[in-house]
C-alpha cells in the first residue's frame, strides 16, 4: 500500500506499506468506512502461484487497525482453493461483502467487521457462481436499494469472454426473481 506525496515530501514515515505475505500484492479497490477507518481489498500471490483474496484495514491516521483479524491483514482464500480479491463494498451494518474468483468461479465473501468470516451469509460467508463455462470471475458489486447484492464480471464462452452478472439475496442465496435463475 502506497501514499503518494510529492517528491520533495518523501520521508522515511511514509514508505510503502506490505499489503499482507506474498511475492506479489495488488490492491483493486479503497472504502472509507463511517468511522474513517480505510479498508483496501485486491490479492496477493504466494512464490508457489496460490493467491489469496486480501483485505487491509487502516486507521484513518495511516496505521494498521489490530482490531481487524489481529493485524489488520487478512489474506483468506475459498474451500482451501487460490482465491481472488477484485472489489468490496461496505454494508450499512459494516460489514464487508468482496468479490472476486476461485476455482474459476465467480466468488462473494461476506467479512464481519472484525474480518473474520460471515457464517450467517449462505451458511458458509461465501457464494460460489458458475456461468456454465470454465473461466468465471467477479470484478464488480453493488447493492440495490433492497440490499440485494449484484455482482459483474466475466465468463469464458468459447472463443471470447462475456458479460456475467447475478444477483443475490442479502443472505447470499441466488435471487430467483433477477431473470429466473439469479
């Protein structure tokens, strides 16, 4: 994690900041929760090609926030499978809803504010959709005015790729009534 200040500026205080462990780390996306906290989602990729969907959490000062899962880092990935982070969103209650990939699935991970995992969003804190091809990926959420959950992104139907989008119920179940099957 980076603050960009003008050259002349720069001191030792605000080098780069590690975005969890890992060879290689990027951030995709940035909230400000209401208490002023700054949340950063993106993935970070292990020497052994494993990635893991990452969130940071941040004071508004700048510095880790330790309440969040005990370092203000957490890297998490879906069933034990290589998992991507590519955007958040902030719910109303503070909690955290991120979205992403695994296992070539479209993936949804809903975070309690403490970052520890949402048991109560579809029994498990994550969503896995399958548009019916081998390549699906989330890069976008939003939540409508009835708090259901609207995913984007992409699914690989040979030879291109394509729009993918589903909706969600706020408990994280597929929502029949957008197009028939969610």
């Amino acid at each position: 994690l980076y603050r960009i200040f003008p050259k002349t500026a720069r001191t030792s205080r605000n080098q780069p900041r590690s975005f969890g462990t890992g060879n290689d780390g990027v951030a995709y996306d940035v909230d400000i929760q209401t208490d002023q906290k700054i949340v950063v989602s993106g993935s970070v990729q292990s020497s052994t090609g494993v990635s893991y969907m990452t969130v940071v959490r941040l004071n508004s000062t700048g510095s880790y926030d330790i309440s969040f899962d005990g370092n203000g880092i957490l890297q998490t990935q879906i069933n034990g499978i290589s998992t991507t982070g590519n955007n958040l969103i902030l719910q109303a209650d503070g909690k955290m809803l991120l979205v992403g990939g695994s296992n070539n699935l479209l993936a949804v991970k809903r975070l309690n504010t403490n970052g520890s995992a949402d048991s109560t969003f579809s029994q498990d804190s994550h969503v896995l959709i399958d548009f019916g091809s081998n390549s699906n990926n989330g890069y976008a959420i939003a939540l409508d005015a009835d708090q259901r959950i609207i995913v984007a992104g992409a699914t690989f139907i040979s030879p291109s790729y394509d729009f993918a989008i589903a909706r969600l119920t706020p408990q994280g179940d597929l929502d029949l009534t957008f197009n028939g099957d969610g």
